[in-house]
C-alpha cells in the first residue's frame, strides 16, 4: 500500500531543520476493532532513515510505541544543507512494507 510522505525543511540561525511524516497506522497489536471484538495485528515502522546527498544523516528505530503517523526532525547546520542539496527520507515496517521520497532543498 502507497504511504503519503511528507518532507518539509526550514532553515534559519545558520541551521536547517528537516521534518518528515509518514502516514502509517502504527498498531501496537494490543488495540482491539470494536465491530469484531478481534485483536488488530502488530504493523509499525522500524526503521526510516534520513540520508543527505546520499550520506546517512539519521537514523530512527521506531517500533509500536510510536504514534500513528509520526513525525521525526532533525537540525543540521545550513553549511552541509546548502540550498540545492539532496534529501531521501526511507522506511521500513514489520511487515515488509517500504517506502521512500526524495527532494531538493
């Protein structure tokens, strides 16, 4: 299923902040669907990892405990996120799914 990632950066101060979300249910597992009465199943990013030109920048271990659709930040100086430098934002989750979006400063 195609997630919706949202990529928006700032920058100020001789910094530059990059925030991304995805949209992702983010079930615990322990959740139970009140039409069924049935426990909903486990499904939650582990990893999303921010890359600048190509060079890993951060990198998240999410798990159940994050909320649904979660955002993550980081600051860099503006030095290294000069205005035309490349941003890819990627994910994974516990069941196989990826994704990932890429954009120019």
């Amino acid at each position: 299923m195609a997630r919706t990632i949202v990529l928006k950066t700032k920058s100020a101060r001789g910094t530059t902040e990059i925030l991304t979300r995805v949209a992702h249910p983010m079930e615990t597992g322990l959740r139970v669907d009140k039409k069924t009465k049935k426990k909903i199943p486990e499904h939650y990013i582990e990893k999303l990892t921010i890359e600048l030109n190509g060079k890993k920048l951060a990198e998240a271990n999410l798990g159940p405990a994050a909320s649904k659709n979660p955002t993550v930040g980081v600051k860099v100086s503006s030095a290294k996120a000069k205005k035309g430098s490349k941003i890819k934002i990627s994910w994974s989750d516990n069941k196989g799914e990826k994704g990932s979006k890429e954009a120019t400063i």
